[in-house]
C-alpha cells in the first residue's frame, strides 16, 4: 500500500517502513507523528484520490531524529567594486519512517 501527503509545502509519496526526509515537525526523536493531510491513497491497482483531501485516511510515522541539511551557501559579488557578501545557511528537517497507512 503506498499514499501520497502533503507536509511542509510539499508532496511525498510514502509506503510502510520508508524513510524520508521533511521540514521540521514539532516532536523528538521518538515520538509518533501522523498526516492527515492524504491527497491519495491505492494498493494493487486501486486507487482512492482525494479531493483533495481523502477523508478518514492517515498516515503514522516515527521520528528517527532532527537535525539540520547540508549548508547552502549565498555568495554575492559586484565586479570592480571591492563589494563580497558570502553567507551560509541550514535547513531544519525531520528525519521520519513510516509505520502505517490507514485509508
């Protein structure tokens, strides 16, 4: 059985026991987290689409860890005017397995 939610401004499409990458949730590691927000849902050819959302369907998951990406760096410069602005950035994100699909 595989869904698709929608966390964080984006869609990822899960199955049992996967393990993916999101923004930041609000929970430790450990702890369980559920979306509700499932856009579709389909096992062996069938398949429910939501519209959106489908209703009374929800997604478990476990929180594995929280930790920060890899650093992006913003670099700006202006050509023969001695002007150089070089910043670093990482993003918060929760680390995630799932553990069941209920739809």
């Amino acid at each position: 059985m595989f869904a698709v939610i929608k966390t964080g401004g984006k869609q990822y499409k899960v199955a049992k026991d996967d393990i993916i990458i999101v923004e930041k949730l609000d929970a430790e590691a450990g702890k369980k987290v559920s979306f509700d927000d499932v856009l579709l849902a389909g096992k062996d050819g069938d398949i429910k689409v939501g519209e959106p959302l489908l209703k009374g369907a929800k997604v478990e998951a476990e929180v594995l860890e929280q930790r920060k990406a890899a650093k992006v760096l913003v670099f700006k410069k202006k050509r023969r005017q001695t002007y150089r602005r070089k910043r670093g950035h990482r993003q918060n994100e929760t680390v995630v397995k799932i553990t069941s699909i209920k739809a």
